[in-house]
C-alpha cells in the first residue's frame, strides 16, 4: 500500500517538473500533496492528514489557477 | 522484509521528493514552476518529519478507550510521537502562506515585464 | 552544459548526505523523553484528550502564537501587492458563467462546509482536527462561494472584524494564565472537567476556537484578495 503511493508520488513529481505545461504542472504538485495526506494517514497522524488535504492540494492549487488565470488574460 | 517497512519507505520518499524539489528549484526556467517544484520540496520535508516520528505499529496519539484499555494497558506503548505532528501542523499552515507570497511576487514581476523567463531579470546583473 | 554538470553535483552531494543518514537509520521503538512526559502526563496535566492538541495549545503555546502573527504578516503584504487602483476596484471580472451543478451545490453545501469546519475546531481537544484545519476548512466554503460566482463580494470589514477580535481574544486568553494559573496560555484557569467531556480540557476548546476563526479569516482575506486581483486587465 505505502509502496504503490509511494511511486505515485514520485510519478506526479516528476510530472510536475517536467511538463511544459503549467496546468498539468499545478495539479501534478496538487495530487503528490493529496497522496501525501494519504500517507500521512498511513502513519497515524491524522490531524497532519487533515490539515494537508484541505490546505496543500486544495487552496494552494487554487491560489495558483488564480495566478495562471491572470498570466493567460495577459498574454492572450 | 526489513526493507518494506512503513517508516523506512515514507523516509525514502521523502528523501527522493526533497531531491526531486532541489532539482527542479535548480534547473527551472519559468518562475512558476519554480514555485511547483518548492511546494513539493516543502511536501517532502513534512513527510520527513512526520516519518521520523513513526514507531511501528503504534496507533494515532489520541487517548480514548482502546488505547488505554488495550492491550498494553499502557499509553506509552500505544502512541506514536505526538511532537513532530505538532510542528509539521504548523509548518503546513506557514507553507501555504509562502505560497502566496511567492505567488504575490511572481504576479507583480509579471506585471512589471510581461515574462516569466528567470533570465530575462538581469537588472542587478553585472 | 556547466549548468547541469553543477546542479548534478550539487543533487548528487545531497543525495550522498541522505544515503548515509538513511544507512545509520534505526528506527525507534520507543518515545524519547519529552514526547514520553507529553504522553504519560499530557492526559491529566491539560486534560486533553488529543495530544497534538495539548502540544500545539499549551506546551508550545507560543509557537502557534508565532505562526498565527506569521500568517497575519503575509496577509498583510500580499494585500499591499495585490492592491488595485479606484478605477480597477469598481470594475466586475469578466467570465464564462459558470455551471449550473456549482451554482446549486455551492448553496446547498456551503452552509454545511462552515458548520462541519465549526465543528472541527470546537471538538479539537478530543478528535482529530482542531483550529488550523477548522480554519482551512471553513476558507474551502468561501473559496466554493467565489468559485460559484466570481464576482461576489466577500464582505472585507467582517472579515477584518472577526481576525482582530479573535487574535485579541487570544492574547487575552493567554495573559489570563499569567495571572490565574500557571505561566502564558496555560488553560487551567477554567477547570479541567470530565475527561473525554465537549466542555472540558480548561480554555483549550476557547483557545483553539478563536485560532480557528482567525486562520480562517485571514486564508478568507488572502482568497479575497486573489479573486480582486482577476479584476484588473
């Protein structure tokens, strides 16, 4: 179980470096933060658990989109 | 079997995260990214702490009747280490705000120049 | 091509540090000291079912003191670099509607997310949860409110009111423990209660209630300020 999340995690981190995309990039870092939260869980913190689903992968991932929204108003 | 322990794995990828964070800080063009790949490093280092405070097959440090009526009969043997859980709660929250700060930053550079091209803020250059 | 060869240096020492330190890894069987008197005593000391609450409200009290002023500074700055002009301020941000399940799902849930987010930090001495993921919880309803309709008005003085009123309550609350129990944001000035109780642990559900409201208002403000900043073309 904390194997397979494990690479998941990795996998989306990688993702979200590497993508030339900065969307794809945004909600890569939004799932490793909400497999962390997973893990998090595995490991009997579930306060930490808690704390990092709602703050980590869902305002930070909107606070970007707000960010990439204006660029993309810019831009085009 | 020794390897595939929960605390051991979580450590590894921690590990991995914080390097995986470190290169793309590094290698990184666009300062957007830059700020994805210091979300995930940020990530790794909570999953560092959190791991560190693992103890095997301990439950979560909540007092309730099955931890001091288990099988123990004995909180010390049931709980694992509540101290690095307080710290990361906290580092989480503060991590966030970074985030948008950084993210503040990064609008009005945008503003200012119309890029996003780390290379193209060479004014202090010389 | 320097470049790379550097930062693979620099990646290849780091992971050489983390090598060694994963090899000298033993992992614990035990709690070490201070974590060992938080257990044992943490229970009848504070009164809190929850140790991480314990830990996060009164032993390292000043900690979250810290971490509170923290987020009220970035606040404060991301709003002195996100600030519009009157001529922008007065404008509406232009979108594409949004869609009719988000409309209706954010009036219908909404109200729960604030109350489910109320309740997390009220029953944080005693379950998992507490004031900052009560407070995040409750800035979730209001970033589903703006997303449902972008160009709501989030009411800025409340807002305001409510952080002040609540960072101040919780200094107060903390410099009560000077004078009625033992040192700064101890909670033992209100007894300590039935064990396992909704009202019970002293001040720590007060305590936790007001950090709560307040890492909620100030995520709300920061939220706020982002969706105004969409104004500007």
């Amino acid at each position: 179980m904390a194997l397979f999340i494990g690479v998941l995690v990795l996998a989306m981190a990688i993702i979200a470096i590497l993508n030339k995309k900065l969307s794809i990039a945004v909600i890569a870092a939004g799932v490793v933060s909400l497999f962390a939260s997973v893990l998090y869980l595995l490991m009997a913190a579930p306060d930490v658990a808690m704390t990092e689903a709602a703050i980590g992968s869902g305002l930070s991932t909107l606070i970007f989109f707000y960010v990439l929204n204006k660029i993309k108003r810019y831009n085009g | 079997m020794e390897y595939l322990q929960l605390g051991r794995i979580s450590l590894i990828i921690s590990f991995l995260l914080i390097i995986i964070g470190f290169w793309g800080i590094l290698s990184q063009k666009n300062i957007i990214k830059i700020i994805v790949s210091f979300t995930i490093l940020d990530t790794g280092i909570n999953v560092l702490i959190v791991s560190l405070g693992y103890l095997k097959g301990r439950t979560a440090p909540i007092i309730d009747a099955s931890v001091s009526q288990g099988p123990n009969h004995n909180v010390l043997n049931a709980i694992v280490d509540p101290v690095p859980q307080a710290l990361v709660l906290t580092a989480i929250v503060i991590g966030f705000g970074v985030t948008a700060l950084l993210l503040a930053y990064a609008m009005k550079l945008f503003k200012a120049k119309r890029t996003l091209e780390i290379n193209q803020f060479n004014d202090l250059k010389w | 091509m320097v470049r790379n060869f550097l930062i693979g240096l620099v990646l290849a020492s780091i992971g050489f540090i983390f090598f060694n330190l994963y090899n000298t890894y033993e992992p614990k069987t035990e709690l070490n000291g201070i974590a060992a008197h938080y257990a044992a005593k943490g229970a009848e000391e504070i009164g809190a079912a929850n140790i991480v609450t314990a830990i996060v409200v009164t032993y390292r009290g000043f900690d979250t003191m810290g971490e509170v002023t923290i987020l009220f500074l970035t606040a404060s700055i991301i709003g002195f670099f996100l600030k519009l002009s009157k001529k922008d301020e007065a404008k509406k941000i232009i979108h594409h509607g949004t869609s009719e399940l988000l409309i209706t799902s954010a009036q219908i849930l909404v109200p729960i997310i604030f109350l489910f987010g109320v309740y997390v930090f009220m029953n944080g001495h005693l379950t998992p949860g507490g004031g900052f993921q009560g407070g995040a919880i409750i800035a979730s309803g209001v970033a589903l409110l703006i997303m449902a309709n972008p160009n709501r008005q989030i009411n800025h003085h409340a807002i305001l009111w409510i952080e002040s009123i609540s960072g101040v309550s919780f200094v107060i609350l903390g410099l009560l423990g000077i004078f009625l129990a033992g040192g700064f944001l101890d909670n033992r000035f209100l007894s300590l209660g039935t064990f396992g109780d909704l009202f019970s642990a002293g001040a720590i559900p007060l305590i936790y209630s007001f950090i709560g409201l307040k890492v909620g208002a100030e995520i709300s403000n920061i939220l706020n300020k982002y969706q105004k900043s969409q104004k500007e073309s």
